[in-house]
C-alpha cells in the first residue's frame, strides 16, 4: 500500500466515522487537541481503523505514542509493510 | 406533599415531530401504518405494518453527544428540549441538581442491538464493536443520553417496562416532586422501530396480520374486526415541577398530575387481567379523591389486541360504565411502546386544552367483548376537566394517571 492510499483511506474514517471536515485533515493535527477526539472516540478509531485496513492494531504499544494525524498515517504504513502488505 | 404541575411538552411520532404537527394530523385523522419495505426478508414475519417516526435533524446533536445515541434516544434528546424550551424555564434551572430526568423504554436501540450482535456473531469477535454502540444498547440509553446532553445533575433515573415505561416514568417523577427530592423533573418514553421487536409480538400472535396490503385499515382497536397491534415509534417527554414554583413564575400549566397508581396483575406474563386493570384504576380514583363520574375522558391503552382490548373495556365499563369518553390513539399512530404512555398523555393533555375528544381511529362496529362504555368514534367537543390515562404492560404491569385542567 502506498502513502497516498494509506492517507486516504485514513482520511475516510475522520470524515465518515467522525464527521471531521477534511480540510483539517492535515499531518500536523494533534488527533485529540485539533481534531478533537476524546478517549471514548479513540477505543472507535482503532475499530474503524482496523476494519479499514485490514489489520490489528489495538495491542501494539506503538499506538499509544500517536499524537498527529502524521505520527498516526505513518505508523499505519509500518504496520503495513511489517505484515508484507 | 407537593402538588404537581405539568409546565412542558414535547414529541416525536410517527404523525409529527412536534406537538403542533402531531395534533393537526390528529384532527385530521391520520393513520401512520405503512407497509414497510424490507420485512419481507425476515422469515417467519407475519405483520409487516409499522408506524415509523422520522429522523431529521439529528446532526443538529453535535457528534460527541450523538455518537452514544440510537435512534430512541435521538427522539428523547429531541423530544426533551422541545418540552423544555415549551416549559421556558429560566436558564439556571438546569444547572443545579433539583432538576432531574426519568425516562423508560422497553429496552435499549433495538437497531444498535442487532448492529452489534451482527457485528458479534459471525466470528465471536469482539473486537470489531465500537465502544459508543455498547450505550446505544443499555437499558437506561435514553435517560443516560437525555441526562449526558442537558447536563442534568439532579435524580437520572429509567424506568423500562415494555408499554408502561414512559407512564411509570411520570408517575416517578411525580413522587420525586411531591416528595420534595427535586423541583423539576423531565419524563416520558421513548421507543425506535425495529422488526426484532416486531417479531417478539409476532411470535405472541399479538401482531395485526391481515392487513399489510391494506396497512391504513389497520390498528383497530375495540372494532370487532382488530387482529393486533402495528409497532409504532417516538418519543414523548413532559415537564413536571413543583406546582407552587411553577405558578410563582407564571409558567403555563397544562394541567396538575392528581394521582398515579402502578400495579402488577401477578397472574400472567403477556395476558391482561380485567380484575386486575380495574383494582389501579380504582386506587387512581381513590388516591386522586375523586368519584368515577367525576372523570371526563379516559384514554386508553387499547393496542388493538383481541385479548388485551376486551380486558380493558370489561374493566372500564365496570368502573364507569358507558357515562364517560373513551379512545385509544393506537388506531393513528400504533402502540409506540416505551413511548406511548407519554406520547398519548400529552395527546390528551392537547384534547383538555382544546375541549374536544379525538376519536378511536379504525373503529366502526366496537367488538361485542369490547361495548358497554361510550366508544369516541367521531371528534367530540366536551369540555375535559379531568382526564385518565391507562398503560398496561408485558408481566402484568398497570398504571394509571389522573390529571386535572389547572383552575
């Protein structure tokens, strides 16, 4: 999966799961403070993100290191490449 | 202890979504069934009439708050600031923790339930729930979700039983207030559509059947023709305060809660029990101190049952017999279930205010089992100075409510 589909498919699930409009969707945006999601929309995000993408993310410790919308896009890259796909 | 006052309304049904719009096709003598596309696929499902709300304005909610909703707490949320900006009550009164909120419905989202255990069963996995669908499903999501979005700190409280939630959840706001825990309290029901709740009235054979081709002749409660219920949806909330704060700040006062009884028939689980119907209705009249003749109308249950409705006659025409008006609103808008007790309360709060008797739409030749009281079949103008309200619910459960035209 490329970085732009990883985007984009990210973006998606702001939009769709957390009616967030997309011009704010940028890499620097703190998820919590900018895009103001809150702990109970977190638990949500990894669902949606999960569904999205295919994978499992709910354990990782890395998770728990995301701040930005950037820090988040990236770390679904990795993912990604890890599991070859 | 302290007197009660009804101060505010507010409703989402399947003829309106405002107290306005719901009357007006009331005196119009509308009828909500609708064949509803998409049952058929469900096996096993006979009735294929419902009598759906409609949701709008819900992203009026911001996301954080509507995220824990389903769609019956949508309808309370939007029922409730309806019925609290009627009330006009001054800004301060919802912020401190005399005012509180009661609010039953028969269970939780019924469409959140069976998202999630569709999301649930196919791999036992439960990992792919969203975690707000888990307050879509509680029992108490409507009081939870009412109570998180006005910021209500006073008593939050549900009162779910089957089609006498929302009256018992007056009945207990009304014992709050007189008994002085709080000031003011926001009750009522609410209930969403769905065919799983269908089906559990279906398998009773409770449903109406024979008329999904022909879904306006149907429900038709007390006529000789009736053959069930047809599920309906909404929300109905009041606002009741402490009579004495409500005329010290001159609030409109539709009417004085007089008394309120609850009580189980303790012999069937789904059967009515006319003895049992007519020893609450009996304690109402004694707690409110008033005679039968002294009521004006009563409204009814009748959802239209051939069991359920011959029950309530019997035990109506024994108290009142034929002197006083009855009607049952369940040939307009179906049995609204948790919200019904609420919604068809202020229906008949709306009739007292207006002097005039909506009919029991679909009822042309009452059922034999179903006379010896004075049906409504045709608008009637009477002036309404005291009015019953009846409830019964799955278990046996039975509630009545007085209200008086305040002076």
């Amino acid at each position: 999966m490329t970085e732009q589909e990883v985007i984009k498919l990210t973006n998606e699930v702001f939009v769709d799961s957390f009616e967030i409009e997309k011009s704010k969707l940028l890499p620097q945006a703190n998820i919590f403070v900018d895009l103001g999601l809150d702990s109970l929309d977190v638990v949500d995000l990894v669902v949606a993100l999960q569904k999205k993408f295919g994978v499992t993310i709910r354990d990782d410790e890395r998770v728990r290191s995301i701040r930005t919308l950037g820090d988040l896009q990236q770390f679904i890259l990795t993912i990604k490449k890890e599991i070859g796909k | 202890m302290k007197r009660v006052a009804i101060t505010g309304l507010g409703v989402i049904t399947p003829l309106g979504n405002s107290v306005e719009t719901f009357i007006s096709a009331l005196e119009r003598k509308e009828n909500a069934s609708i064949y509803m596309p998409g049952w058929e696929k469900y096996k096993g499902l006979h009735c294929l009439v419902g009598a759906p709300a409609r949701l709008e304005d819900e992203k009026l909610i911001p996301r954080q708050n509507r995220r824990s909703m389903g769609r019956l707490s949508i309808f309370a949320v939007q029922a409730a600031q309806q019925a609290l900006k009627d009330a006009s009550l001054p800004q301060e009164a919802l912020s401190n923790n005399r005012l509180g909120c009661v609010i039953g419905s028969t269970m939780g989202s019924a469409e959140s339930i069976a998202e999630a255990f569709e999301i649930l069963i196919p791999d036992n996995d439960l990992s792919q729930l969203p975690s707000t669908k888990f307050f879509q499903c509680v029992s108490h999501t409507a009081a939870l979700n009412v109570g998180q979005f006005l910021g209500i700190t006073g008593t939050v409280m549900a009162t779910n039983a089957a089609c006498a939630s929302g009256l018992q959840a007056i009945g207990a706001g009304y014992d709050l207030i007189r008994t002085g825990q709080q000031d003011i309290m926001l009750c009522g029901g609410a209930e969403g559509l769905h065919p799983t709740v269908v089906g559990s009235f279906d398998v009773l054979f409770a449903t109406s059947t024979k008329f999904n081709q022909n879904p306006k002749a149907t429900p038709r409660p007390f006529d000789a023709k009736r053959d069930g219920l047809v599920c309906g949806e909404g929300a109905g909330i009041v606002v009741l305060e402490d009579y004495d704060l409500a005329k010290k700040r001159n609030a409109k006062i539709y009417a004085e809660i007089i008394s309120y009884s609850s009580f189980g028939n303790g012999s069937h689980v789904s059967e009515s029990n006319r003895q049992a119907i007519a020893s609450c209705i009996n304690e109402t009249l004694i707690r409110a101190k008033i005679s039968p003749k002294e009521v004006d109308y009563i409204n009814a249950h009748a959802t239209a049952t051939i069991q359920g409705d011959k029950e309530e006659a019997a035990a109506i025409a024994k108290i009142f017999g034929d002197q006083i008006p009855v009607s049952s609103l369940k040939g307009n808008i179906g049995h609204t279930l948790g919200a019904s007790g609420a919604i068809e309360l202020i229906a008949s709060l709306m009739m007292m205010e207006k002097n005039r008797v909506y009919p029991t739409l679909n009822l042309e030749d009452p059922d034999k089992e179903c006379r010896g009281i004075n049906h409504v079949m045709q608008p009637l103008s009477k002036k309404i100075n005291i009015l019953l309200k009846n409830c019964f619910a799955f278990g046996g459960i039975n509630v009545s409510l007085a209200c008086k035209k305040s002076a």
